[in-house]
C-alpha cells in the first residue's frame, strides 16, 4: 500500500495531466535550444482570405527579423499557420489543436473580429495569452476575458472618429447636409458605422437611407441605386475588402459619386484595393487607419523595405498590423523573461509597447486606448490627412471628385 505522501503526489501529477488534456498555461525560462513554437490559424481562404493573407505575410516578415537578430530568449521562432477558411467551427478546432496536440509555446490571433471572438474564447479557456491584430468588435471587450489584447489603436465604436471630426471641422457652409450609411453584417464593420451614425446625427446630418446587407452579399446595383435616388452628400460603408469593391463599382454603375465617400477597411488594402476598383475611382476616399508607411516608428521602414521586396509593392495595413501584433508579444516575452501566460498578461496590462503602429496601451480588459489616424487616398497613393502630427500631407480632396 502506497503512503498518503505518495499518493497526494500521484493525484496532483495525474490532475496536472488532466489539465494538460484540455490545455494549461505554462511556464518556461526560455532557456534550451529548441525553437519557441507560436501558433496562429489564418483565414487563408473564403471570406477573408485577403486580409488573412496579408497577416500571415505581417507575421512572417516579423518571425524573419526576430529570428535574424538572434531569435526570442535567444531562441529561433517556429512559426505554425493553419488555415480555418473563414469558419468560426474550424478556427475552434485549430487553436485547440494547436493548445493541446502541437503543445504551442505562445499564440497569435488571427483576423476579423467573426473570428477572433471564437478563437480568443480558446485561449481564454486554457490561460493562454491571445495577441490579436484585428478583432476590434465591441462584443470581444465584455466578456471579463484577462489574456486578451488587441493590437491595433482602438475598437470599433471608435474607428471613424477621424471622419466625424473632419466633418466638424470644416466651416457649416461646407459641411455635408444628409448622409447615407451601408454596412456589411459583421461584428467590426456594423459597430463601427453604427457609431458614425450617431455622431453625425448629433453633429446636425440627416440620414437619408441605412442599411445592413449580408456578409455574402456580391450585387450591390440594388443598394447603390436605393442610395443614388437620395443624392446624400456623405456616403458611409462598413466595408471588409471585396463588398467595399463592390459597392465603388455599382455607384460608377448607377452614375452616383457622393462629395464624401467614407469606407472601413477595404481602402487599407493598397494595390489590392485600388486595382479592384481602378486607380481612378480611388481618388479622395476615406478610410481610418492603424498605421501609415511613412511613420517614423520603431523598425517601420524595415518593415517596408522588406514587404516591397518580398511582394514588389507597398504593404497592407492588415501586414502591418499583424507585424505590431509580433512586437507586442516580443515585447511582453523579453521583459518578462519567461514564458509565462499569465505573467505575460500582466505585463502587456501594466506597461506601453512601442510598434510600428506607434505606442500601444491597453486597459484591464484588453481593450486598446488609442485613435486611429483619418487616411485618404490622392493621387494614387495614401496619405494621413489627420491628425496633424502624423499628417503626411495638409491637402485634403474634398469634394471627392466624380468618378470617371
């Protein structure tokens, strides 16, 4: 018969084991020779297999420099992507294999906020610390989460402030009268045109139509040609990347151009977006920005330098976001000194991370508190119209001109 010491030893290994079958936070001084596994599942195909592919491209160049300067806790980086397909199901399944059959040191997010809700309720369960570079959706905040942190400069509620205050800004005889607002069904892009209704409203504009269309939606003739019979001075979609396309080709279908055209995400997708709707029709769009190419920020013209050589044209935003995503966990590994999930957690709470989005602070609840900086693209390329001390230039284009 065993003794009881021995015994309470026996159950204690065993219930270790038993946590380790659904995933427990570990803890590692960093030290061997063996690679620092992390791993991330990308929606590399369906819905968002543009965005999700410029994250990975963000997170590889990142991987690449890290490793190059002589690793993480002088430890090469073993990058794991998968694919979820742009399914909430799958993407569960990956990053539960990931926890608790690949044994993954540390984890990256992945991309939109559909689903990193999912995935971040994974790592939550398990104590793993989830770095995101997009999930933005006001829903991912309030669920008492502590491993979660989004690395971009706000959440959606506060993601067209730029534009409302613009708006503001400009003398009342010049300020757009009557708004329409138009958003993908999607936990990001709906809150987000959501608030800048609200604001507008408050700042005096009348709504003249809004709606919300599903995430599947490819023919927007109807919706642009709803819109043109309102003749609304502002135009405001929730935009992911190919219904942002979509809707510039029906408003050049049904001959409308609005003085103001304001979209999520979609114009962040440099080449890619200015080639799916043509050069030409990119002239004078808004958007809202995490980060610009020619910021002065901490290896950002590495970054670029990199992407163009890769990729022969400039980055995304959604790359370099996912790269930020990489400093912020780099940051949090290397101060703390160890793997330790919850040690890292407390960390990234109680301390500001310097990328090349600019500084990066978050409250309790992982809840970035930052701005966005207001973009427009001219002339071809995009500039930072606002705010002033990031400005790349001081001309804004307004009103947009007609689309050709």
């Amino acid at each position: 018969m065993r003794d009881k010491p021995a015994r309470l030893r026996l159950r204690a290994l065993l219930a270790c084991v038993a946590l380790l079958a659904v995933g427990c936070s570990g803890s590692s001084d960093g030290g061997g020779s063996g690679p620092i596994v992390i791993g991330t599942s990308l929606p590399l195909t369906g819905q968002f297999s543009q965005p999700g592919g410029e994250a990975k491209r963000g997170y590889e160049i990142w991987r690449d420099k890290v490793n190059a300067t002589g690793g993480l806790l002088g430890r090469q980086i073993d990058l794991r992507v998968t694919d979820d397909a742009s399914s909430q199901d799958t993407i569960i399944a990956d990053y539960t294999k990931l926890i608790t059959q690949d044994r993954v040191d540390l984890l990256l997010g992945s991309f939109s906020s559909l689903l990193n809700y999912a995935a971040s309720a994974v790592a939550e369960r398990n104590q793993m610390l989830y770095v995101e570079p997009a999930g933005g959706a006001p829903n991912m905040f309030t669920r008492g989460f502590k491993m979660l942190f989004f690395t971009q400069p706000a959440t959606a509620p506060h993601h067209a402030d730029g534009i409302t205050a613009w708006i503001k800004s400009l003398p009342e005889a010049q300020r757009p009268k009557t708004a329409a607002f138009m958003t993908q069904d999607d936990p990001f892009t709906r809150p987000a045109i959501e608030s800048l209704q609200q604001q507008l409203e408050a700042a005096g504009l009348t709504t003249v139509y809004s709606d919300t269309y599903p995430a599947n939606t490819t023919n927007f003739q109807p919706i642009a040609a709803q819109i043109a019979a309102k003749a609304p001075d502002i135009v405001a979609q929730g935009a992911q990347f190919e219904d942002g396309i979509g809707a510039v080709r029906a408003f050049r279908q049904v001959g409308f151009s609005p003085k103001v055209l304001f979209q999520t995400n979609a114009p962040g997708n440099g080449n890619q977006y200015s080639s799916g709707v043509g050069e030409d029709a990119t002239e004078g769009v808004f958007y809202s920005t995490s980060w610009s190419e020619t910021a002065k920020t901490p290896l950002n013209d590495e970054f670029v330098a990199e992407y163009r050589k890769r990729f022969n044209g400039p980055p995304t935003e959604d790359a370099a976001d996912a790269f930020a995503a990489g400093q912020v966990l780099q940051a949090a590994v290397t101060n703390v000194g160890r793997i330790d999930q919850v040690a890292l957690a407390d960390w990234l709470r109680a301390n500001e991370v310097p990328t090349i989005l600019g500084p990066l602070k978050w409250a309790a609840n992982g809840e970035p508190q930052s701005s966005f900086m207001l973009a427009q693209w001219q002339k071809g390329k995009v500039e930072v119209v606002s705010p002033k001390e990031a400005a790349t230039t001081q001309n804004i284009v307004f009103p947009k001109p007609a689309w050709p």
